[in-house]
C-alpha cells in the first residue's frame, strides 16, 4: 500500500515539521502552499490534488480572524470552522481516504481580558 499524505497549509512551519518526520518515515507527502491551493476554492483545491491520491489528508491551512472572538460574528465564525475544516475534506474523495486529520485552532487577535 502507498503511504501517501497531503499537508494543507504546506508553507506552514507545523506542516514542514510534519512533513520532515513523515518523510524520514518513508511517507510520500504533498504539502502544496497557498499559491499552489487555496483551501478557500473548491476548484484550487480540486486542481491541485488532481493525479494525487494520499491514503492521509491532513487538514493544516488555516484562516485567521482579525479581531478578538468577543467581536466576531456569527458568518465570521462560521467561515473560520469551513475553511480550517471543511473545505479541504469536502473536496477530497473520502472514499480513497484511510485517515484525516485536522489541525486547527481557533486563531483570533489576542487581547487582554482580566477577567479571561
């Protein structure tokens, strides 16, 4: 069985970390960057994992909102959670999936609360 992997967000240092340890592993691993494919556009998405079938998708771009979460609206919160999980996944064939890993984290401006 091949042991392929694709790294969403590949520029990313966690993703080049990652990718470092698979491929010391023997791991075939596609980690496209942003310009490669924008997890934002099904189409991007679709064109760059094209001729690319990996037994692991692992979910690592990401989508930051500019302000703190006690200002954020609910489209603003709702476009976060589509884009760090949904988008990649949904234009994935899971049928050719074994693993999908999605590393997020809710990434807003920090601000100083006392009471946080």
């Amino acid at each position: 069985m091949d042991r392929k992997v694709l790294i969403t967000g590949g520029n990313g240092d966690i993703a080049q970390a990652i990718k470092r340890l698979l491929e010391a592993q023997g791991y075939i691993v596609y980690s496209p960057s942003h310009a490669e494919m924008d997890v934002t556009d099904l189409k991007s998405i679709e064109n760059a994992i094209s001729g690319f079938t990996p037994n692991i998708l692992i979910n690592n771009a990401g989508f930051v909102m500019p302000q703190s979460i006690r200002n954020a609206n609910l489209e603003c919160i709702r476009k976060h959670i589509d884009i760090n999980i949904g988008e990649t996944q949904t234009a994935y064939n899971p049928s050719s999936a074994q693993h999908f890993v999605a590393i997020t984290i809710a990434a807003f401006e920090a601000q100083y609360s006392p009471h946080v």
